[in-house]
C-alpha cells in the first residue's frame, strides 16, 4: 500500500493529482504542480492539518486558476441576503461548494477551525455538496470565504442562493411524522385486534370492550392527523368537479371510522381499525416513495442559480461591486478572467475570448473585438476586459426569456392513467354500494346499512392508489442506474406519451468532450511536434484545443516567438519557422472558409494545408434517430449557422426538419407551434438559451456530460453517455404504464373477490384486515418484479 | 394487572414515537450519509510515521 502510495506521488502532483512539470515544485520530500497547490499543501500542514492527505491520495483540486475576488461580499445588503442567521455575536451560512467529493474534503471542512479560530464550528452535508459555518463576527463573510478559496474550496455563490428556499424538505419532514404516527398506531391496533380473530375465551372477553376503546383512540390520531390530507384533496377537488382517486380513499378512511365507531360503541362488533391504520399507513408510505428527490441535481435552475451576485463597477477609475439588480444601462463594468458577463454590454478594453457553453452548448470560445456587443452569460477566459452596459440583466437578450409567460404556469401535470381511471372507478363503486343498499332495503332493511358501508369499505382502492407510485418509483430508480435522472414520477408517464422530439444542435447531439480536428493537407508527426511546441504558448482558444487534441508532449523551445492577437502564431522551433493562423496572417489567397474555424500551417515558408476543427456528433446518434423515427417526428433547433445542414441531412432527411439560427424565443415558439397541432414534445437541450423551449415543451431533459455541472430547468437530466438509450428510455417508460395497467387489473380481482363479500352484508372485519395487507403486498411485488422484467427486456438493467 | 401492562407498554411505544419525532424535527434524517464517514475520522491528529 505505501509502495503503491510512493509510486503515485511521484508522477503526480500530491495536493491535485495533476501530472507534473518537468521542474516540480518540492516541499517536504512531496512534489507540486503549481504554487497554488503548494500553498494549500503549506497552509494546511502548518495547521496540523496533514492528516488531509492521510484519507485520500490526492484529494485537492488544482489550483492554478488564481485569484479570488469577494469584495462584493463586504456589502451589507448582498451579505444580509446570504447568511441563514446572524446576530452581534455570531453568524451562520450555509454555503454550496462543488468541488467536495471525498472523505478528505469533509474531514478538512469540518476542521476549519484549526485555521482560524474564530470559526466555531463548521458542518458538511456531502450529498448536497453544502456546508454550514457558525463563525464570530471578528471575521466578516469575505475572511470566511476566502480562506475557503485559498484552501481550494470555492463556494459557488449565485443569485439563486439569494432566494434559498428550503420549503420542500419541511414538507417532507411533515410526510414523515405522518407516516411515523400512522406506522405506531398500525402496529398497536393489529396487537389489540388479534385477540377478537382469534376468538377470545369466557375470561379473555372481559377485556373486549377494553380493547375496542384503545383501538378507536389509536384510530383517531390516523385519521385527523395522517389522513387528513385525503380529505382536504378530496373536498378540493370535488368542488372543482374532479373525481380523483383521493375521493374513494377519503370514503374508504371515513366509513371505516364510523362503522368503527358505531360497532365498539355499541359493543356489536370489533370494528375495522386496524384495517383503517393499515391503509393509511401504506397510503402514505406510496406518497413518500413518489417523492424521490435527488440532493445533488436541481431541476428548477434558471440564469440566476448561475449568474454572479454581484459585478465590479469601474466609476471615475474606482472599483466597486454592485449588486446585479442594481446594474444600470451605461454602467462600465470590469469582467476578470473567469467571471461571467451578467448583461449585454459593448466591450470597451482588453480581448474577450468568451466561452459561451452554458449558453449554446458551444464548446470553443469566441473572440471579440472592440466595439463588439458581448450578450449576456458567456464567461471571459482572457484577461480583464472592460464593457459598458447595453441593457439591465433582466433585459438582456438571454435573461428576458424569464419574463415569457411560460416561467410563470405551472406544467399541468393531471391527465395519468390513474387520474383518469379513478373517476370511473369512484362512479362505479357509488353505483354498487347505493344498488346493494337498495336491494337489502327491499328484503331485509337491517342488512341496508352494513351493506352499503361494507362495499365502500372493501373497495377502498388501496392498491390502486399504490400500483402507480412503486411501478414508477421502481422505473425511477431503474433509469437512475442508466444516469437519466427525472423530477419526479410523472415524468415516466409523460414520457411514454411523447410522439415529437426536438433536439438541440450543439452540446447535445454533438459531443463537446470529443471535439477534434481534421488536416486538409500532408503533414507529418515531425511537424506536428514543431505545431504543438508553437501553440502551447498561445492562450488562444484555437491553440489551446489543437495542442489538447494533438495530445503530444512539449520538446523544443520557440525562439523568436510572435502572436497577433486573434490572427495567427510564428516562432522558430527547433530551427524551423513555423507559422500557424488564419488566411491573411500567413498572406494566403483567400478561400472558403466555411466549415468553421480552420487553422493553417507554413513551415519554413511551405503550405502545408490546414487544421479544420470539427465537432463530433455523438456515436450513438444514428442508432437514436433511426429507432425514435419509428414512433415519432424529429426536428432539430440550433442557434448555429447553416454550415452543419449537409452532414446532419443523413440523420434528419427532410429540410423542414432542420432549424439553424434560432433564437432562444424562436425555439420556444416552435416548440409551441408543435403543440397546437397536438403534439406531445419532447425537447433535449443543454444551454441556458434551450431553457425556453424545455419549460415550454411537454417534457424537458437537459443532456449534460458531467451532472454537477450547471443545467438548465428540467424535468429530466440525461448524462450524455447514456445519449444511446434514449429510444430504450422511451420503451420503459411505455411498458410501465402497461404495468401500471396490469396492476390495476390485479387490485380489481380483489376488488371484486371483496365486494363479493360485502354485498351480501357478510363482510367481517376478518376479511378485511386479511384482504387489505394481502392486495397491497401482491401489488408492491408485482409492480416491481414486473418493472424489472421489462428493464431487462430493454436491456436497461 | 393486564390493564397496567398494556398501558405501560404503550407508554414506551409511545416514548419511541416522540422520540422520534424530536429526533425528525431536529434534522437528524436531513442528512444520512455524511455522519457515517465522519464517524471513521480519528480524533487526534496523527503524525504520519510512515517515513
């Protein structure tokens, strides 16, 4: 183990992990990639704080992107919107950090009090990747955040933070209780109730009435307390003239309660309490398992959750930060390396190389010149550069899609097999208990009433109420293994529904991670390696994505070495002139240029030919297409030029199929002009700009290659390299609404072997207290065996 | 007798009950995961004696 140990840390940075350079930093017989790790490395070993790398090999992040800027956390009203609390002394805040990933990171988190004393104490959450800080006041926010950037854990502070809401895990805590209390008193009534099934001898029957009274106490709390929201819903919606499944349910608990009550009452039968805590128990236990909730996905993102809070404002050459809200048109504000341009602005200084992938999807950053307008949501990798504000954040071409309309309805999500089939269910249970109680009114009035109860009682859908819930919470935990996350369980049956797809261009269908480049031209590995030796000094976008697809290790220095910004590269390597760039700069012809951004090569005054970067569509794409094509219409939105037409025709043969320059609104119109002809859409997207269209669509699934990165609002989230199960996705989803369906079948035979029972007036609470448990568990079994089956079939499991 | 057994144990039963209700409300089953690794953390600091 410490060989093993030994072997690694010699190859390898030990703070990151990150392959060394040739002359690596040392301390302490370790060896460092950067200054930046070895600072971590110095700060925490000064602390006693070794032990960090004790857990884990390797547990750092690379530090070579320097440099924090948190002064905007100095002002009172942007600090006052993120703390959870504060008071003279004290202050608490919860802070989501992204990088946490390991043992080590807890450990070094939750001693960050060894650093500096005045940080109380300090509690990770490592599945939502938060942690919480009590610290005294002696130390401001800022000191607190920075100590956690110098340590190599930024926290990722967005607007959204701003807006922290924490309601849906008080709800959840709510469920629980129920449950809890549900689950107690289902457990003491069954203890209570096994007496009266098995007959109670001449002494035991003194304790009957004993008995029946503590039943009915335990069933009080069961209905009033756990079952209460059967009622509410209930009553809501019929006064909406809705008949959903909670209609039957709430019937069910009420008659059985009052039966109860009549019969312990009047010392005439043992009544059905247990039955009564047994169903509300499983009842809520099939609303837990609908609420499955991902802690470390968030579906409901939108620009805010990835927008700084604040940007620096450059006035009379004085810097200061100002909230994003309070960002005004003609602002001039200063974007560093790595910061996110919060407004459409028009760039004044310095050279913008803006990465745009959280927007488009686009892969390679675009460059822009003076005078150019920059839209909103691209990150500067360059230098600092300096813009004037064009339009408020909220305005800008990006951001305004938030005041659409669509942000503001809630997706209508009533409609499932079960939503609908209830209602009958409801009309025809009314119909046999009113026709049973009629019948006995005419023969023998005294049967009317058990009778009319028992079949309200028995046919209490229980097991209908449950076939749905763990058939789609046993599909949800199928797809999660497949790297597709959904919202939440109607996210199954709407997919099953889908008959039109939409896909996005870039980042979705194409591949960001498998970018490369093709040479037109001859070129030998020779001359690949003087290439690669010139473009390594270049901090161009293009050069920086031709050495990382080269793939060649450095090995000559460059002499005489000569960039122009944005045009091209010349230096003498290894005593060869090299230049490499665009047309103009190397005093080429002009040419065609389309096809993207192409670099050209001369070496010692020779054309070689040039470098076309290509994007790669995703290998799995044509095998997608082909079988979705069978059962549904495809269409295509991208935001790109027309230059990628001629090699997606292969997949999308029709033209009308095909949309290029689409703007975020377009693709949100489109999506709706598919639905007024009835469609149900399915749009794929990954871009702040497909963040219309997602919400708008019938269903959203948001495709990323790493799921802790940002991704826009969603009902579902698709790991990119589960791209190629798409079709099978869609297959599972179909066959367990059929399960769904199966089930329902079931729970009827036992609705009926039941009802059988009742409306003969016979029912004891015997058979009763055997059906419900019995239909319950076979339809728990069935369900998920049943979902699993199919997951096999569709070779998803 | 059986009337003081029974409710003793639906006493303790009930015991339970509220205890876990304390143990919901105080954010014990917020988080699930991190305490089972910070239960492996040592206390005091170790000095690496592997060299």
């Amino acid at each position: 183990m410490l060989q093993v140990k030994e072997t690694v840390s010699n190859t390898l940075c030990f703070h990151c992990g990150d392959s060394l350079p040739e002359q690596p930093l040392q301390l302490d017989q370790h060896e460092f990639c950067c200054l930046g790790c070895l600072g971590v490395y110095k700060l925490l070993s000064s602390h006693n704080l070794a032990d960090y790398y004790v857990y884990n090999d390797v547990p750092g992040q690379t530090q070579r992107s320097e440099k924090f800027h948190f002064d905007y956390l100095n002002e009172p009203e942007i600090a006052g919107k993120l703390v959870d609390y504060t008071d003279q002394n004290i202050t608490i805040i919860t802070l989501y950090i992204p990088v946490i990933h390991c043992s080590s990171c807890i450990w070094l988190l939750e001693s960050l009090g060894k650093i500096n004393s005045d940080i109380l104490s300090s509690r990770v959450d490592f599945l939502k990747k938060q942690v919480s800080i009590t610290f005294k006041n002696t130390l401001s926010l800022k000191d607190v955040v920075e100590l956690l950037a110098n340590i190599g854990y930024e926290p990722s502070i967005s607007l959204q933070d701003v807006v922290k809401g924490q309601r849906t895990e008080k709800a959840d805590r709510k469920l629980i209780g129920k449950i809890a209390v549900a689950g107690f008193c289902f457990g003491n009534t069954m203890l209570l109730s096994f007496p009266e099934y098995f007959g109670l001898s001449g002494v035991e029957a003194e304790f009957r009435n004993f008995f029946g009274y503590l039943n009915l106490a335990f069933s009080i709390p069961v209905v009033f307390y756990s079952g209460r929201d059967y009622f509410s819903s209930a009553w809501h919606n019929l006064r909406n003239g809705i008949l959903n499944l909670d209609f039957p349910l709430a019937l069910g608990i009420l008659v059985m309660f009052m039966r109860s009550i009549a019969e312990i009452l009047t010392q005439t039968g043992a009544g059905f309490v247990d039955t009564l805590c047994g169903l509300v128990f499983f009842l809520l236990i099939g609303k837990w398992m609908q609420q499955h909730t991902y802690h470390h996905l968030s579906f409901e993102r939108d620009y805010r959750s990835y927008f700084p809070v604040a940007v620096t404002v450059l006035e009379n050459d004085r810097e200061k930060p100002v909230s994003l809200e309070q960002l005004n048109k003609g602002d001039r504000i200063l974007i560093r390396s790595n910061e996110i341009i919060p407004a459409d602005s028009i760039l004044l200084k310095g050279s913008a190389q803006v990465d745009f992938s959280f927007v488009t999807g686009e892969s390679l950053p675009v460059e822009k010149v003076l005078g150019e307008i920059v839209y909103a949501g691209g990150r500067q990798l360059g230098g600092a550069i300096e813009l004037e504000v064009l339009k408020p954040v909220s305005q800008s071409y990006l951001t305004k899609l938030w005041n659409n309309e669509t942000f503001s309805i809630e997706k209508d999500t009533i409609g499932t097999f079960s939503g609908k089939a209830s209602k009958y269910f409801s009309i025809v249970l009314l119909l046999i208990a009113a026709v049973s109680a009629a019948y006995w009114l005419f023969f023998d009035s005294s049967k009317a009433l058990p009778a009319f109860s028992a079949v309200l009682i028995i046919a209490c859908p229980c097991a209908l109420a449950l076939s749905s819930p763990f058939t789609l919470a046993a599909v949800l935990s199928i797809f999660d293994k497949n790297k597709f996350y959904l919202k939440n369980t109607s996210v199954v049956e709407e997919l099953a529904r889908i008959d039109a797809v939409v896909f996005d261009k870039t980042g979705t269908i194409s591949n960001p991670e498998a970018a490369g480049f093709a040479f037109e031209g001859a070129i030998s590995v020779e001359q690949c390696q003087l290439v690669n030796d010139l473009a390594r000094n270049s901090g161009h976008p293009l050069s920086r994505e031709l050495v990382k697809w080269l793939n060649l290790p450095a090995k000559f220095a460059v002499d005489q070495y000569r960039e122009m910004v944005g045009r091209g590269l010349m230096g003498s390597v290894n005593g060869h002139g090299v230049k490499i760039g665009s047309r103009s700069f190397l005093g080429l012809p002009a040419g065609n240029t389309d096809g993207g951004s192409q670099v050209h090569v001369v070496i010692d005054d020779m054309y070689l030919g040039n470098f076309q970067f290509r994007q790669k569509w995703r290998p799995s794409l044509a095998a997608v297409v082909s079988k979705l094509q069978k059962s549904a219409s495809l269409y295509l939105l991208s935001g790109d030029q027309e230059h990628d037409r001629q090699s997606l025709s292969i997949f999308f043969s029709d033209a009308g199929q095909m949309h290029f320059k689409q703007s975020p609104q377009e693709k949100l119109d489109f999506i709706k002009k598919l639905q007024h002809t009835g469609k149900k859409t399915l749009m794929f997207g990954d871009g702040l700009n497909d963040a219309g269209a997602l919400k708008q669509s019938d269903l959203g699934i948001a495709v990323t290659d790493d799921i802790n990165n940002f991704s826009p609002g969603c009902e579902a989230i698709l790991d990119g390299a589960s791209f190629g199960k798409i079709p099978a996705f869609i297959r599972q989803a179909k066959d367990a609404v059929k399960v769904i369906h199966m089930s329902f079948a079931i729970s009827l035979v036992y609705n009926i072997v039941g009802l059988s029972f009742a409306v003969q007036g016979l029912l004891s609470p015997l058979v009763a207290a055997v059906l419900m448990p019995a239909s319950t568990v076979t339809i728990i079994l069935f369900t998920s065996v049943a979902a699993r089956l199919y997951a096999r079939k569709n070779q998803l499991l | 007798m059986i009337f003081l057994l029974i409710g003793i144990s639906i006493l303790l039963a009930l015991i339970f009950l509220v205890a876990f209700f304390w143990a919901s409300k105080s954010g014990q089953h917020d988080d699930t995961y991190t305490p089972s690794i910070r239960i492996l953390f040592d206390d005091e600091i170790k000095n690496t004696d592997e060299n």
